[in-house]
C-alpha cells in the first residue's frame, strides 16, 4: 500500500489517517462515497458505533414504562 497521500485536511484537530483504507487511491475512495475526507468518515462511524452501545443500554425497542401524556406531540401546547 503507498504511503500516506496528503499532508493535511485542512480541517483544525482532524489529523490525516495513517491507514484509513485497503484501497490505494483514497482520493477515489472519497469521490465513491461523497460524504467528506475518509478521516472525517472514520469520525462518524466511530460516533455511531459509541451511539449504538450506548442504545444497548437505554433499549429504545422495548415498550414504554409508561404512557405518555395525551397530546404531548401537539403544537402548540
């Protein structure tokens, strides 16, 4: 695998990955996906990864400990 491609994101406190993917051409790794620099994509799997265990432990899928008063999705209250 080549070396690492870019010096920089030119994004303050986002280092550039040492290894952020198998594929040689990151630049067409980027243009593939269209969400941003591979760096700030390693940023956003690591955060939904923390979200998924933290939902592990509020368990969202189970059903409610108790109704919620009527109409409280309502505009305006």
């Amino acid at each position: 695998m080549a070396g690492v491609l870019k010096k920089t994101t030119y994004l303050t406190g986002l280092a550039v990955a040492k290894n952020p993917h198998h594929e040689e051409d990151i630049g067409t790794l980027e243009n593939k996906i269209g969400c941003g620099q591979v760096e700030e994509l390693i940023i956003q799997a690591e955060n939904e990864l923390l979200l998924t265990r933290k939902m592990l432990g509020w368990k969202p899928w189970e059903p409610l400990v108790q109704e919620p008063p009527p109409n409280q999705w309502k505009w305006p209250m």
